[in-house]
C-alpha cells in the first residue's frame, strides 16, 4: 500500500511514498502544504527509493496536535506541530516502517517495522515487544493496558503495554498474512489476505465468528461502533457491525459502498468515515443509528474533494514497491504449492487460541 490517508477534525492528509509527497490539506482554510518540501535540502538530495518494498504510514496523535508519517528516502520519522505545521523532528528507524499510531492518551508514538519490532518514540526509541515476521498492523486498548499487532505469519497477538515481551496470548486461525486489526466494541476484530474476518473475545482470546468476503483483506479500521473494511483491488468497501443472536456474538455484513475506481486507503474520525480511491476522496458520516451518508450536499464539501481529488492524480503506484501486492502475490504462490502437495500434507488447520497469561482485564 503505497498511498495513505489520516484526518483530524480540521485536516486531510493524504500521502504517497513512491512520488514522496504527503499533501496537507486545511479543511478551515483550504490551504495546502507538501510537507516533504519542509524536510531540508539535504533531504532533496537523497535519490528517491524505488526499489525497496515499503507502505505508506501517517497517524494524528488523538488530541489532532502531533502528525507522524514515514518519508520515502531513508528509514524516517517526521514528526510535526499540527498547529503551525512546522517539523518537530526526524527519527530515525532500525527498518522501514509498516504501521505508524498514536497511544490514545500519553501521545506516544508506536512503530511497526518490516522486521517484526514495534518501538515506541518518546525521548528515545524502545523496543517494545518482537515478532518472528513483518508487522503489519497495530493497535492499543483505551486504557493504554495492551497493545494487539498482526504479522505476516498468520499471527495476531495480544501483549501487556508498554512491557510487550509479557504475552498475554496469540489468536490463531487465519490462514494468510493479517493484514489488519481494531478493537471494536470490546473485542478484535482481524482481516486476512486469506479472505476472512474474524472477530475475537478480548478478555479470552476465543474466536466468536468468522465472515468470509471472498477477496483478500487489505485494511480494517473502526469508525464509531462499525468497522469499515477494504479489500485488496477492489473498488468496493465492507460495513460490518457486532450482533448478539442466541446468546452468540456474530459479524454482520451491513453495506457495501462501490466506487468507480479501486479504493486506496481508509481513514475515520469520529464518526466521519474518509475513502481514498484512485480518481477521488469521499467522506460518509454514520448517524445515530449506524446509517451511513454520503456527506457531500453543499458547495464547500464539493470544493474539498475536487481539491483532494486533484492532489492525488499526481501519485503514481509502482507495484514494484508495494509491500500489500508482494504480499498477495506471495499468498498466490503458496497456494499454488500447497495445492500440488496437499495429498501429502494432514497437518490441521489451527482455529484456536494459544492462551499464555490470565484473561485480560479491560
């Protein structure tokens, strides 16, 4: 995934790692800023990357203050001011980054990186807790208590925060890379390049359901009490929710939203769900009864987006590059093998949790 898209309540970042460039856009002032251009002439003259598998990562801090996201050139960490959008500093990263968030209340920032580390960017950077592959998603509970990352070996893992060698447990089950995670209504919810979700019991680990869309997951991410879903190479975007029937807890399907063209990245605030694709930018609000609205009714959301939309026709997409198409293409392979070899193969599938600690107490 070589393009990303954060927003805080006044502002739209959108980003591409192999143009590098990562457009600020004022939702106050419709003002635009590149803030690649303000990283200093010795920046400028480092040559672009274009060989290196890489994902484009940003993150708001919670409180909209801080802004993180990873430069094209080198194993970087910008960091910046949102108030006047000037640079706060440059970290520097053991590997290339493949998740960038925020803690939600001490404004810590988290990095996952293609070796399986997650650090935390305070004064210094610490390394929290390892994985045996790359990372490639992250998330922490409100109470900053545990930390839950997804790797490319099937794997999603729940650690104590911020002492990450304590393992609480691993959930196990999918069957390719899990390419995203969130906490949804007390319990995690994981998508996989093997097609499926599943929803998982916080406080146990067990799995409580599992939906299949029939095409690889890409990304997963929480708006409100939904999650919005997005497939690999799709033009399409899943709403899911969380029911209780008999006493069971379940994943429901509730919308799909198709575009014109194939969705980039998703991002939320609030209850404002943004759709990066490759032609435009769309914002849905989801109401008080989880309905979701195309919000562009007025003269100035139509402004932004035709402003949005022109920012990004200057991105390219080297598929070369893009760690999500290597990662797919990997799966495609594996597959292939695995089906020429199947009749030798009884090993079982895993659709289990390995629990190592007590139950988590949210």
């Amino acid at each position: 995934m070589t393009f990303c898209m954060a927003v805080s309540e006044t502002t739209v970042v959108v980003s591409s790692i192999d143009v590098d460039k990562c457009f600020v856009y004022s939702l106050d002032s419709g003002n635009v800023k590149n803030l690649t251009e303000s990283l200093g002439e010795a920046y400028k003259n480092i040559p672009i990357n274009n060989h290196d598998l890489q994902k484009a990562c940003a993150a708001f801090s919670a409180d909209g203050t801080l802004f993180a996201y990873n430069p094209n050139k080198g194993k970087l960490l910008s960091i910046w001011n949102t108030e006047n959008w000037t640079l706060v500093e440059n970290k520097t990263l053991a590997k290339h980054a493949t998740n960038i968030i925020f803690t939600p209340k001490t404004n810590v920032i988290i990095v996952g990186d293609k070796k399986g580390d997650v650090y935390a960017f305070e004064e210094l950077p610490v390394r929290i807790l390892g994985h045996s592959s790359m990372i490639l998603d992250i998330c922490i509970s409100d109470n900053e208590k545990y930390i839950v990352t997804c790797d490319n070996d099937e794997k999603v893992r729940v650690s104590h925060y911020p002492n990450g060698k304590n393992i609480v447990y691993y959930m196990m089950g999918h069957e390719a890379y899990v390419s995203g995670i969130c906490l949804l209504n007390n319990f995690i919810l994981s998508g996989s390049g093997d097609s499926t979700l599943r929803l998982w019991d916080f406080n146990k680990g067990n799995l409580l359901d599992k939906l299949t869309l029939h095409t690889p997951i890409q990304s997963v991410i929480e708006i409100k009490d939904l999650a919005a879903i997005q497939l690999y190479n799709s033009k399409d975007v899943h709403i899911i929710k969380t029911e209780k029937n008999d006493n069971k807890w379940n994943i429901k399907n509730i919308k799909t939203i198709q575009f014109e063209s194939n969705v980039l990245d998703l991002a939320a605030y609030g209850n404002q769900l943004w759709i990066l694709t490759v032609n435009s930018v769309y914002k849905y609000t989801i109401d008080a009864s989880n309905e979701i609205i195309l919000k562009i009714e007025d003269a100035d959301m139509t402004h932004i987006f035709e402003t949005l939309s022109n920012l990004i026709k200057s991105f390219v997409c080297l598929e070369k590059t893009d760690l999500m198409n290597f990662l797919y293409n990997k799966m495609i392979d594996r597959q292939k093998r695995t089906e020429q070899y199947k009749q030798k193969s009884n090993t079982p599938v895993l659709h289990q949790t390995k629990k190592l600690r007590t139950e988590v107490n949210l």
